[in-house]
C-alpha cells in the first residue's frame, strides 16, 4: 500500500473512531438522562405512595375517633334511656298502688281528673268512665264536680256513672252523644305527658 493510500486509511479509521467516540458519548449521555428522569421518577411515585397513605392513615384514624364518639355516644344514651324507663316503670307502679287504695290523696286526685276533662268536654250531658274500684270513691262528688264545670264553662253539665273500665286508675270522660271523648285514665297522661316528663327525669337525673 502507498503512502498516500495509508494516509487515506488512517484518515478514514480516526474520523470512524472519532465518530464512534461521539455516539458512545451521545449515547452514554442519553442514558445518564434517562436513568436520572427514572430515579426522578421514582422518587416522585415513592414520595407520591407515601402521600396517599399518610392521608389514607389520617382518613382511617378520623373514622376510627368518630366512630368511637358515636358508639360512646350511643351507649351514652342508651344507658339514660334505660334509667329513665326505669324511673318510669317506678313511678307508674307506685301509681299503681296509690290507684288501688282508698286515700284521700288519690280520692281527690280522682276528683279533680274527671273535673278537668269535664271542662275538655265543654260541661254538657257527660259520661264517666271509671274502674269499678273507684265508683264509691266519686259517686257523692259528681254534683259538687258539676257545678265546678259549669261555672267554668258556661254550659249546664250533668255528670252520670257509665260503663267500667280496664285501668289503674283515672276516668274516661265523654259527650252522652259520643262525638267527644277525652281519655283522662293514668295510663294516658303518662303517655301524653311522658315526653316533657322525660326532659325533668333527665334534669334530676343527670344534671
């Protein structure tokens, strides 16, 4: 080979090498990138993961606490209701048993029960409703409860004695048409009344 055909080569060879050397660099470059926007990459869904499961952890914790406010609560209420009923089902038997003896304390509370739903009626022609226990302890108080009535309401009331009931005690009061009828017995204003009578229960109770 001449000179000059070696001089070809080698001129050849270097700028081939040289622009081997270039690629391998570009290349070499080009991966760095990538492995650095990886890396990036990585840290950012790392970081991201992390994230998302501190605020999972934190959303978790907060329906722990509130459901654990909400149960304590609910048991809270539960265990007044409970002593509430209690002090209901106390009262209404010592009712019960005031109802069913001849003292003039439930004698008079009697009177004054029928006088008031009397009144509810408007006085007029009145049946008295009553358990047969209790007819002796009202039958020589009616014109004395009639004349209370009618005072208070303007209208001439008569009251008579009418069929017996099932109860512990108290009246059922009703216009001798029917058209009007006021349930004045125990049970039923201990119901009517139980709704405000459980807010002062719960005052004493707990307060």
């Amino acid at each position: 080979m001449t000179a000059g055909a070696d001089k070809i080569v080698s001129s050849i060879i270097q700028e081939a090498q040289s622009k081997a050397d270039e690629i391998i660099q570009e290349a070499q470059l080009e991966s760095n990138s990538i492995t650095e926007a990886g890396e990036k990459e990585a840290q950012l869904e790392k970081e991201k993961i992390l994230d998302d499961a501190q605020k999972q952890s934190r959303m978790k914790y907060q329906q722990i606490i509130s459901e654990a406010k909400m149960n304590a609560r609910r048991a809270d209420l539960e265990a007044r209701e409970e002593v509430i009923e209690e002090s209901f089902q106390k009262a209404f038997e010592k009712l019960r048993i005031l109802a069913s003896t001849s003292s003039s304390e439930y004698k008079q509370s009697l009177i004054e029960i029928i006088t008031e739903a009397s009144m509810e009626c408007g006085g007029g022609e009145l049946q008295v409703l009553i358990k047969v226990d209790d007819v002796d302890k009202v039958k020589n108080s009616l014109n004395d409860i009639e004349a209370v009535v009618e005072k208070e309401t303007g209208t001439k009331t008569t009251l008579e004695l009418g069929d017996n009931i099932n109860t512990i005690g108290g009246a059922i009061l009703k216009t001798k048409n029917g058209e009007i009828e006021v349930n004045n017995t125990i049970e039923a204003r201990m119901q009517r009344f139980k709704k405000t009578l459980r807010y002062e229960v719960a005052k004493v109770l707990f307060e």
